[in-house]
C-alpha cells in the first residue's frame, strides 16, 4: 500500500472516531476525559523525545502528572459549563469554584515550576538544569492547555459546530497544501524549516479551507436544521485566518523536529507519523478559537 492511500485510510479511521467523541457523551464524556489523557501521554512523549540531550533531559512522569491535572481541571470547568450534562452536585460545586474562585491552571504551573526544580537540585547535575525545567514545562503549555481549550470550545451552545469548524479548517488546510503541493507545487516558500513546502501548496490549502467551511455550513443547516452561528463573509474570514495559524502551528513542530534532528515525532500513526505530526496545528487553531468566540460574546454578539 502506498504512502498516499495508508495516510487516507488512517484519516478516514480517525475521523471516525474522532466525531464518535463529540457526539457521544457517554458517562459525563469520560471516554473523552480517557482519550484525552491518552493523547497527553503519547504527545508528551513524542515531544520530550525532541527535547533528549546529553546532559539534560525532561521530567516525564512530572510533567505527565501536572499536564493530566491540568486537563482535569478544564474537564471539571467543561461538566459544569455544559448545557446538557448535569453532573452531580459535588462536581458541579466543584467546576464552579475552578471557574470563580482561583486560578487553577496558574497554580498549577506555579507549583510544577518548584517541584521541577526541586527535583532538579537535589536528583540532577546542575548541567542542563535550565534545558530540563523548561522542557518538562512545554509539555504542559504545549499538550495539556491547547487539549482543555478543545473541551471548552465544545462546552458552547454551538459547540460541535464550533469543533467541526476549526477541525475543518485546519485538517482541509493541511490536506490541501499536501496535495496542493504535489501536483502543482513549483516555486520554493523559501522556509528552511520546511524546504519541501511550495507557496502553490500553502494557497491550495487556503483556498481549499474557505471553500470547505461553506460546505461545511451548508451541510451542517441542511442536516441539523439549524442556522449556522456564523454569516458567509466570518465564515470566509475564519477559513483564511486559521489556515495561515494551522500553517503556523504545523512549522512550529517542524521547527521542534529540526532541532532535534528527527524527521517524525515518531511511528504511531501509520501514513502519518506521529501524534505531533498529526495534531500541531490544532494545539495551535484551537485555542485560538474558543478566545475568538469567547471575545465576540464579551462584545455582545450570539455565540
């Protein structure tokens, strides 16, 4: 089977179960909180791997276990903002006062910092102190947060719409400067990141996500019955802008790969690498997302 044909059938896979997750709440979408620390674990991995150096190297099961609190507390905040899940009483007690009383995420990163260098003082040489700290760090600003920000995208009134949204724009954008790419790419984007990558590419894409975002609208108001929350000139906003940031986020993984002197973040998912390969732009477009959305509502408009 060739490199083409495995990478499609993996996205066909993963698709499948990607809206599986979305639509399924399940037990108070615990399969979801799962998967999530799943995705954690191997990303974490996959990303620590790059940061691997003679004298230094991260803190693994440190950084795994503040990243997983981190993405509990957004899965907390998510339970009790969801408007169609009623947790028990506890838990919602619980998700108000992370949403009202204290910064969670920023204590939590506070106490990371001291326990890493804790660790580091009195467990390591001194040599690659500043190298092993800030990496083990990375994991969780790079994983854990832009993964909580998915669930707090969801927890919208339109939330899968919002997730289909940007899953599109960011997956057709990358679908469309890879074959964009191959068939017509001739003039170099000039990135040494990247040397493959053509501007024939990276404009295939672009246009390939605002043409899929109106397909996506009008399916989405054909089959659901609702009106999408966005007009046609957002929709062809968003389509340009959060392509450009999908492209964004996939170099910056290049940029990880390159210092590292590894070509994929590893083998994990056939025809297309590794979890990194697959999910760098989404750390970055949606987080990007949901503060977009979450400001248009500070300023008046329906979300």
């Amino acid at each position: 089977m060739n490199e083409t044909a495995l990478r499609l059938l993996s996205a066909i896979a993963l698709v499948i179960a990607y809206v599986f997750m979305i639509f399924h709440s399940g037990f108070y979408y615990l399969e979801f909180y799962l998967f999530g620390l799943l995705v954690i674990f191997f990303g974490l991995r996959e990303l620590y791997a790059f940061c691997r150096r003679e004298d230094s190297k991260p803190f693994f099961l440190t950084g795994f276990i503040f990243s997983a609190l981190i993405f509990t507390v957004y899965y907390l905040q998510f339970l009790g903002i969801q408007f169609n899940v009623s947790p028990p009483q506890w838990v919602y007690e619980t998700s108000k006062q992370l949403r009202e009383g204290f910064h969670p995420v920023a204590f939590l990163i506070f106490a990371m910092s001291v326990t890493l260098w804790i660790l580091q003082i009195f467990k390591r040489p001194l040599d690659g102190a500043l190298f092993s700290v800030g990496a083990t760090i990375l994991g969780a600003v790079y994983i854990a947060i832009p993964l909580g920000h998915f669930l707090l995208l969801l927890a919208f009134p339109f939330g899968a719409y919002y997730i289909f949204l940007v899953s599109t724009i960011t997956f057709i954008s990358d679908a469309g400067a890879y074959f964009g790419g191959r068939w017509f790419g001739k003039h170099s984007a000039g990135l040494k990141i990247s040397p493959k990558k053509t501007w024939e590419g990276y404009i295939v894409g672009n246009i390939s996500a605002v043409l899929a975002v109106l397909l996506l609208n009008y399916l989405w108001e054909k089959f659901s019955g609702m009106k999408v929350p966005v007009t046609v000139f957002e929709s062809i906003l968003l389509g340009f802008f959060f392509a450009i940031l999908s492209v964004m986020g996939d170099l910056a993984e290049s940029a990880m790969k390159r210092d590292a002197k590894i070509k994929d973040s590893s083998a994990l998912i056939p025809g297309h690498g590794g979890l990194l390969d697959l999910a760098d732009a989404l750390l970055f477009t949606v987080p990007a997302m949901y503060y977009y959305f979450q400001f248009k509502g500070m300023l008046g408009f329906p979300v």
